[in-house]
C-alpha cells in the first residue's frame, strides 16, 4: 500500500496551470455566457435549445471544471441502463460485496451510490467531484437498514459515498437512476450523471438493447466521442445473436471502439453473478484501474470529446439566441403595422369628410342654419363677415350639442380602429410560435377596458385645445371685440368641422363634402381671423388631434410591447465569441500536449521508446505497462499493489491473459464470460474479422496485435494503417 499513497491528493490539488489553465478560463467565460443566456420566447428549436444550455451548464459545473481542475481525481465510471438491467447487481458482483440495492425501488432511485477506494475518500468528500450532488455518507451493504435514505431530503438529489477496498485506487463506480426511469426527476438525474462520467459502462439486456430511450443517450455519446463500454446483461444460450446485433449497430453508430461484454443469465444465492461471468468486465476495469496512463487517456479522451462538444453547442445556442431577438423583431413589427394601421384608419375617417355627415352635420346645421347664412356665402365671400355678425348677435346659439356629436363620432372611429388593430395583432402572434406563448389569460384579443374611457377624456382633452387656439388668436388681433362677439365656442366648433375637411394643406373648399358645411366653417373663420390664419389653426388642431390619437393606440400597443420590453434578449455575439475562444484554446492546448509527447517520445527512442511516447500522450511518463502491452498467450496476473476486482484473476488464468484490453478483434472486440472457462480466450467468431467476433484472434502476429485494442488506440499506439 505504500507505492499507492503517491496517488493520494494534497488538501490544495487541483491547481490549473499552463494551456490548461487558458482552458479553463476560456470555459469560465463560456459559462458565465450561457448563465445569461435567456430564451423566454418559444421560437421553432427554442425547448430543445433550453435544454442543451441547461445540459450544457450541468455538464460544465459537474465534470469538465472539476475535471480540469482535478485533473488527479479518480477514474469516474457512471454505470447506467435501463430499469433492470442489472446494473446494481453488476456493480455488486464485481465488489464481492453489497454497496447497491438491486431493484426497481432500489435507494439508488434517488441516492446513486459512488463506490470509491477508502483512500480516494478525500475526492469525493467535498465538491470537486460533481458538486451540485449532497454528499450521504456510508455505505448500502447487508446490514443496513431497508429504508435507507433518511438522512436526506425525500428527492433530494444526492450521491451516497460508499467506500470499499475491493475497488482498486484511482477508479470510482457509480450505479446511476435508471435512464428510462418512471420518475422524470430520475431521468434527468441519470443524463446528468452520464455527462458527468469520465468512462459511460453501459448496461442493457438481450431483450432491450435495442430501445429508444438508451440509444438516445448512446448516439449522445458517440456525437461528443465519449469513452463508452457495454454490458449486455442476462444473455441465455441461444441468445448470442442478440449480442451480435448490438455489436453491429455499435459500429455502425459510431461506437466501433466501444468494448461489449456479454453476461450469462444467473445469480447465486448471495446475489451476485458468477465470477466466470463478470470475469471480463472485471479484468477490463481492474486493469484500468491499475494503470495511470490508460485512466489520463480515458479521462483527456473524453474530456476532449466533451470540449468540442461544449463548443459547438455554444455556437449553436448562439444562434437560438439571434432567432429569439429576430422573433422579437418580428412580433413587434407585427404590432407596429397593426396600430399603424389603426391611425391610418382614424386619420382617413377623420379627414375625408365622413365625420361630417350624420349627427354631426344635423347639429351643425341648427348651429349655423341652412338658409340666408348659406345663400350670402354663395353671393359673395365680401359679404360673410356682416352675415356672420348679423346672425350670430341675432341667433346666439350653444354649440354643445356639435361638440357631443363630434366627440361621440370620433370616439367610435377610435374604438373601432383600436379594435380592429389588437385582433390583428392578436391573430399574428397566436400564429406566431414565439408570440403564442405571451397570449394566455391576458385577453388581447380586444382593447384595453379602460379604453373607451381614455378616449373620451382624450377627445375631451383636444376640444379644449381647439377651443384655446381660438381664444389665442383672438387674442392676438384688433378685432377681438368682434371674435368674442361671435362666441370663441361657435369658432372652436368651426375650427373642429374644417379640421375633420383638411389634409395635407387641402381644405373644405378644395375637397368640397357635406353639402358645404366645411365650406361654411372655412368662411366663418376667415371672416374673424383672416385666410392665413385659418390654415395655420386648421393645420395646427389637427396635429393635436393626430397626436392625442397615436398616444392611445401606442398605449394600447403597449399591452403587447410591454411583454417584450420585459424580456432579456442580448442576442447571440458575446456567446459566439466565448465558444470559439474555447475551441482556440482547446486547439492550442492539444498542440501543446501533442508537442510534448513528441519530445518524450524522442527522449525514450532508444529504450521502449514506443511505450514511453504513448504514455507521455497519455500524461502520465513512467506509468507502468498498460494492459494492451501484455503478451499474448501467456498468463497475465495484476501487477504488485494492484487490487483485483472480484473474477479478474480467474478470468487472467482461464483466457491465458487474451482479453479485455489486450487485443480486442475488429472493432471494440466483444467478451463473453460464459465461454472463459473454455479456454478459448472468451471469444467465439471465426477470426478478427468477424462481424461481431468475441475476444481476441487467435495470432501470434506483433502487427496483429499491435492494430487491435481499445487502450492501443486511445494511447495512440494503434496502426491505423
């Protein structure tokens, strides 16, 4: 135990320096990112890119921060499947001892138990190894209670530390929920622990290896290069074929490399497999475990696949964040036309002459009266100004019931274009998937309640103007006597008919509507206050009108713009950025360690110089022998101080130290334990080319050796040639 005490972390380890280090930073900044990151509108891809940022984040706060700053952490093997697969029974049979309770209501459900070796304690005990899981101290073996869990929270998420020297040093088990789990917070517990893995062992049965819900998370797998292997669990005679089809569809989806480990249906009266059937899987880890080289490999494998996949995501979610501020755009220009829309329609009603017809006309009509006013305006505009004086000293008349008429009039035009405009907007965005979304339970679909109201305190409002730019006028000339004799409310009245007649310089005469009753008004007004004068003051009520009506309509636009001002959309350039300083950090931190494997590769030329450069690949110079540098067709036994996993030594001596990581046929080689006591190496198959051939070819051949195996090709050893 002495030579393993080296391995033991220092209280500060975990120091990031050098390339690594502007690694790391460049990471920090990608999350800082991606915290910010806000996708509020359900634009097309927007779910599934709220969940890439969140997968993106659990995978950065849970393995690659801690991994890069742990860099002499364990080994992390997540051990997931399907609900009863077996895993907890795998992870039992190769301790020898019961750490997991088998079951579908298994504790694990909601406490997954990490097995660690007693000396690796010190990793798992804070937060540097999936810090966002509660740690619950102790073990699951026989002898505890049934209940368990109850010093934690009823589905908290936490991680049960269960230490167990039958695990060698530098490699940690994990038996995670069920990945197809009837709990949705288990699901998502068991992907965020798969992500968090640094080697996924995956286990299935020959009766589901092919379901949806595993395959998901494998092509998951495949796509960021993680280092995977499989067990397929319960494996009857007879059905060997099963086991070749998931050997085919692994290669055929990206996983070639992956090892697959057939285990024989049976479990003792103490629960646990056979030695000779979890033999493989056994030596497979054990060996891992006892070499340095190979778990930095592993871990740098994977943590690479997972840097470039964090990358890409970013750019990725980059882009989900343009289409949110595109969506925006969109939804608010769908508001914009709508209302704009809408003061088209009220200054169309309110300058064509329409506002003079009806109530408005009858009512103007008592004011002013059709018959002698009327015939001296057509005789002759020198002779207004007396008939004007004449009839209004003579008549004088309130013209309340104008004003009423006006204001109910253009308080239905109003209405009726606000209206119009909030189901046009509301129609846009219930078609819009982004803007759906805002609609529920907000009753958009008309205008505001309070409307109608505004409206006429609005109208009210702008007659007052009117009025006040008649008494301004007046004020300003000789003649105020005479324009105070005519009554400023009757000129106000006028000056509100010429308004609702002019656009765009035109006035009552040039557009001639209503049976001269601008034409009348016009005449009024010159008479008191002269042409120009009239022109400016029809030009001027009628911007204050124009104003009073765009300030109602853009508060009730404001129901829906409001929705968006209080989104927090940054779009997607500053995340762009940080995502491709991690790929140029990245690249430049592979160069700088490929470079240093080429120097320490050259340095040990002349003695293993092969084996010396691959272990500098691996970062880890001086490890001992990996498991492919074993030779074929002798007995291999676990090198001095290397703990055995339970049925890895039985498993060495009945397959002649052929096997598991040594030289794996075509592809990721496929072991049987039911067929290890046959003495034919574990495999079955006709040669290394066989298409799903198990174990190893039987060949004495250096080069065929060299070409085979899955360390042989993680270290860099392999002859892809």
């Amino acid at each position: 135990m002495g030579a393993m005490a080296d391995d033991t972390p220092p209280p500060a380890a975990g120091a990031v320096t050098g390339a690594d280090a502007a690694l790391a930073d460049a990471l920090d900044r990608l999350r800082a990112r991606l915290r910010d990151l806000a996708l509020p509108l359900d634009a097309p891809g927007a779910a599934q890119a709220r969940g890439d940022r969140r997968a993106a984040l659990d995978q950065l706060d849970d393995y690659l921060l801690p991994r890069l700053r742990s860099a002499g952490a364990p080994l992390l093997v997540v051990v997931g499947g399907s609900t009863g697969a077996g895993k907890s029974t795998l992870v039992n049979s190769l301790l020898g001892e019961r750490v997991s309770d088998p079951g579908v209501l298994r504790p694990t459900t909601r406490s997954p138990v990490l097995v660690h070796h007693p000396l690796d304690a010190g990793w798992f005990a804070g937060d540097r190894v999936l810090p966002g899981l509660a740690r619950l101290a102790g073990d699951r073996g026989a002898g505890a209670d049934a209940g368990g869990g109850a010093d934690a929270e009823p589905g908290a998420a936490a991680v049960r530390l269960a230490p167990s020297p039958a695990l060698p040093r530098g490699l940690a088990l994990l038996d995670a929920p069920d990945v197809d789990s009837v709990e949705e917070a288990n699901r998502r517990l068991a992907a965020q622990l798969l992500a968090a893995a640094d080697l996924w062992l995956f286990v299935t049965t020959a009766a589901r290896y092919a379901d949806a819900v595993p395959w998901d998370l494998l092509h998951t797998a495949a796509e960021r290069h993680a280092q995977v292997a499989l067990v397929v669990d319960r494996v009857d005679p007879g059905s060997e074929a099963a086991v070749e089809d998931l050997r085919r569809m692994l290669d055929a989806n990206g996983l070639a490399g992956a090892p697959l480990f057939a285990v024989a249906e049976g479990v003792g009266a103490d629960g646990m497999l056979p030695e000779d059937a979890v033999g493989p899987v056994a030596a497979w880890l054990s060996d891992l475990g006892g070499d340095a080289a190979a778990r930095r490999a592993v871990a740098v494998a994977t943590r690479d696949g997972v840097v470039d996949d964090l990358a890409g995501r970013g750019l990725a979610l980059a882009r989900a964040a343009d289409e949110q501020v595109v969506a925006a755009a969109r939804l608010r220009d769908a508001v914009g036309r709508a209302y704009a829309e809408a003061a088209a329609q009220v200054g169309a009603a309110t300058s064509d002459g329409a506002m003079l017809r009806g109530e408005v006309l009858a009512r103007w009509q008592e004011l002013v009266g059709t018959g002698d006013l009327l015939r001296s305006v057509e005789r002759g505009v020198g002779r207004v100004r007396d008939a004007v004086v004449g009839f209004l000293r003579g008549r004088p008349a309130a013209p309340a019931p104008v004003e009423q008429a006006i204001a109910h009039g253009l308080a239905a035009v109003v209405l009726d274009a606000a209206d119009a405009a909030a189901e046009r907007t509301h129609a846009a965005w219930r078609g819009d998937p982004s803007g759906a979304g805002l609609l529920p339970d907000l009753g958009l679909s008309r205008s505001s309640a309070t409307l109608r109201a505004d409206v006429d305190r609005e109208i009210r409002a702008w007659q007052a103007d009117v009025l006040a730019l008649v008494g301004e006028q007046g004020a300003q000339r000789r003649g105020t006597a005479r324009a105070l004799s005519f009554g400023v409310n009757a000129l106000g009245v006028s000056l509100m008919v010429l308004a609702f007649a002019s656009t765009g310089g035109l006035t009552g005469v040039e557009v001639g509507i209503a049976g001269g009753t601008a034409v009348v008004a016009q005449k009024l007004l010159e008479a008191v206050f002269g042409d120009d004068a009239v022109r400016r003051l029809t030009a001027e009520a009628r911007e204050r009108l124009d104003a009073r009506v765009r300030g109602l309509l853009a508060g009730e636009a404001a129901r829906y713009t409001a929705q968006l001002d209080a989104l927090v959309l940054t779009g997607g350039e500053a995340l762009r950025g940080a995502a491709t300083a991690v790929a140029d950090a990245a690249r430049a931190e592979r160069a700088g360690r490929a470079a240093g494997a080429t120097g320490a590769g050259a340095a040990g030329s002349g003695a293993g110089g092969a084996g010396a450069a691959g272990a500098a690949g691996a970062g880890a110079a001086g490890a001992r022998p990996g498991p492919g540098d074993a030779a074929v067709g002798g007995t291999t036994a676990a090198p001095a101080g290397t703990t055995s996993l339970r049925g890895a030594d039985r498993w060495r001596a009945v397959s002649g130290g052929a096997g598991p990581g040594r030289a794996p046929g075509a592809g990721g080689g496929t072991w049987s334990g039911a067929s290890a006591s046959a003495g034919a190496g574990g495999r079955t198959g006709e040669g290394p080319d066989a298409p799903g051939g198990f174990g190893t070819p039987g060949t004495d051949d250096p080069g065929d050796r060299l070409r085979g195996g899955f360390w042989r090709r993680l270290l860099g050893r392999e002859d892809r040639g």
